[in-house]
C-alpha cells in the first residue's frame, strides 16, 4: 500500500467523525479497511490533526462515491413493484452495506419475517449483477464503489 497523504488521513478522521463505519470509508477512500480501523482506533497517524485553516479535500471520485454510498444507506424504494430478481438482490445490496434486518423489513413490509429471513439467508446472490438505476445510481459509480472487494 502507497503511503497515504496527510489530507487522506485528515478526511478518513472526519468521515470517522461522521459516524461512518471503517467499510464504507474503505470504500470510499479506496483504502485498506485496516488501515481506516487503526486511524479510528489511534493505532496510526494519531498525532496528524487538522489545523485552524486548514481545509481537507476529497476528490471527485471520492465525492462521488460518498454520495453513491449515501445514496444506498438511505434505502430507497426500487422503482418498480413487487418481488423480483432484482429485489432480491437489492436485499442483499443493503445487507452488503451493512443495513439490519429490521431495517430492511420496513423497506419490505409485505413480505412475512419469515419470507425475507429466506431471502436473507440465500447464499448465491451476487450484489454485482443489481441493477442501480433502479435506485437512481448510475452503474459506473456503483461498479466503482463496491469493485475493491471483489478484485
């Protein structure tokens, strides 16, 4: 792994700050998830603070991976009904990002527990293959945000 910048750690501690968890900001960032979980747990670079006028950067690529990553945790409704392939993997799309089952439920309160506790369990759901126009992200910036834990 390359060294990280100083602005790196900088915006890797304020989206720590943001209560995000060590997962999404690897995603994020484009870091290791270990290195993301030493910073948080002051392990490494705990002496690097940012100064009074200091200003910290994300890239474009980073800005637009936060808001595909934002876009996700907010658990929108897929644009069409019913219980398709697609929402089948989209359950699993939210799992991936970290969602509850509890939370997945209010998104899908016409399934019994008991139905999505199956889908939730199937193991062969390949989160690569979900459609993300159907939540209002375009392919390119959800391939670019989850394609570091497939590689």
């Amino acid at each position: 792994m390359k060294k990280a910048s100083r602005n790196t750690i900088l915006v890797i501690k304020d989206l720590i700050e943001q209560k995000h968890q060590d997962k999404h900001i690897a995603m994020v960032m484009q870091v290791n998830r270990s290195f993301v979980n030493k910073i948080r747990n002051k392990v490494s670079h705990a002496s690097i603070v940012i100064e009074a006028d200091e200003r910290i950067n994300l890239t474009e690529e980073q800005k637009v991976r936060l808001e595909t990553l934002k876009k996700i945790l907010a658990a929108p409704e897929l644009m069409i009904s019913g219980t398709s392939e697609q929402d089948l993997i989209y359950i699993h799309v939210l799992r991936f990002f970290g969602m509850n089952k509890d939370e997945v439920y209010n998104l899908y309160f016409h399934l019994s527990k008991k139905q999505l506790g199956n889908y939730w369990m199937k193991a062969d759901v390949n989160i690569l293959k979900f459609n993300p126009r159907l939540i209002g992200i375009e392919p390119r910036e959800y391939a670019d945000l989850i394609i570091d834990f497939f590689i």
